[in-house]
C-alpha cells in the first residue's frame, strides 16, 4: 500500500479534494504497472518460445552440437526413441487409438526428429 500522507494542498483550499485526486493518480499508476508487467511477461513468453522452436528438433540439435560419424548416428537414435515415448505419451493422453494413434504418432515423432 502507498502512503498519502506525504501528499498535501498547497494551493488548493480543499485537502480533502487534493487528497482524493493523489489517490487516484497512484490507483493509475498502480493500474499501468499491472499492465506493463503483464505485457513484458507475454513478450518474455513469446521469446522464449521462438527460441526454443528453434532448436528443438534432433536435426537442429545435431547440427548446432555439430556432431558426425557415429556421434550423430548414436545422437540421432537416441533422440528419435526419446521423441517415440513423448509421442506415445501424448497420444495416451488424447486417449488416441487405432489408426488416429499411429497418425498422431508418425506425425509428432517426424516434426521432433525434424525429418
């Protein structure tokens, strides 16, 4: 809570009626500050977000660790199985079945591998 008290007349006959226009300048203030946070943390948000779409498939994991030969074979295999069980995961979730699964699946697993 922000103190008033400090806020007084100086010209104006009317203490109560200066006091009152204080409390709604800091109310306004309070009010901008709210939506300055909130807009900065939606900005912070979308970048994370953009960053992290970036670099989230195998492919471009490999490439930025710049790994070859066995390295990558190994790397590769591990992380499309990683992918494989957040995918079936996912499904489970969706409660998917049949052939919506197996769609669902090859899908996800194809856009994390990034193939």
């Amino acid at each position: 809570m922000v103190h008033t008290s400090f806020i007084r007349p100086v010209i104006c006959g009317s203490s109560r009626l200066t006091n009152l226009r204080a409390d709604h300048a800091l109310q306004l203030v309070g009010l901008s500050m709210k939506y300055l946070t909130a807009t900065l943390f939606a900005v912070l948000l979308a970048g994370s977000a953009t960053a992290q779409t970036a670099t989230s498939t195998c492919k471009a994991q490999a490439s930025d660790k710049k790994l070859a030969g066995a390295a990558l074979k190994s790397f590769m295999t591990k992380c499309e199985k990683d992918a494989k069980a957040a995918c079936d995961k996912s499904a489970a979730e969706k409660k998917l079945a049949g052939a919506a699964k197996t769609s669902h699946v090859k899908k996800c697993v194809s856009d994390s591998v990034g193939s």
